[in-house]
C-alpha cells in the first residue's frame, strides 16, 4: 500500500456508493463495526474506503505522485460523483513513506496534482511510517 484515496462519512453508505463504481476498494470500514478483532469494544465513528491510487513503494513518491495524477484525470468523472455521494464528508490523498534517520526529508508535490486534487475537494496527506528494525 502507497498511495489510497481515502473517503469517509458518518453516514456514508460505502456498500451502496461501490455497488455501482468502477473503482475499487482495498478497505471497507462501517460506522459501528468493530476496529479490530484484538478489541472488539472499540467501534467505528463513521464509515469510510480506501481506494489504491498506486501501487509504488513507500521510497518511490515520484512514482506515486505520478500514478496519483494518472488516477484523478481516469477517474474525474467518478470522483466527482463520489464526493457529491450522501453521507461523505471528506477525502483525502494519503502518499505513504518511511522516515528516515536523516538531517532533511523532503516530499515535493507538484502543482498539477495539487490543482487536480483541490478541484475535486481532496486534500493531500503524507503519512511517513519507520523503517523496519533490521533483524539480526
């Protein structure tokens, strides 16, 4: 998992907006449900999917960004009627990354991607994870 359109609402039906959408989800979350198994008493707040907008690494953003524009001008017509859909309050485009140990990490978000994205109301997040610990 790279980069994920992520959509969510209180009262998003999820289950009804993808029935008749091309795109596809990786994760469906239901207002309600349990987050985990590990701890079932911790519930959903609202209802939202991740959308996979790319398929490139955590250490290749370029390629991410690039698939990100590819996806918002194949899907514009379908994105549109996402976030008119009832119930979706917000979206955003998440690009994963790890962090590195280093004095300075830059992420760089051309501006062709931050017009596309702000003329369908989606805003950018970038969520940087750790590098794995080596085993030894």
């Amino acid at each position: 998992m790279s980069c994920v359109l992520r959509v969510s609402g209180k009262y998003f039906d999820v289950d009804a907006f993808l029935k008749k959408s091309n795109l596809a989800a990786l994760a469906v979350f239901r207002l309600g449900e349990p987050k985990s198994m590990n701890n079932p008493r911790r519930r959903n707040l609202q209802s939202s999917v991740n959308i996979d907008v790319s398929k490139a690494s955590f250490d290749n953003v370029k390629r991410q960004v690039k698939d990100a524009i590819i996806f918002l001008t194949d899907n514009k017509t379908e994105i549109k009627r996402l976030m008119k859909f009832k119930g979706v309050e917000g979206a955003e485009l998440d690009f994963a990354t790890q962090k590195h140990d280093t004095f300075l990490q830059e992420v760089e978000f051309p501006s062709e991607l931050i017009a596309l994205a702000g003329s369908l109301g989606l805003s950018i997040k970038l969520s940087q994870y750790p590098e794995p610990k080596d085993e030894k």
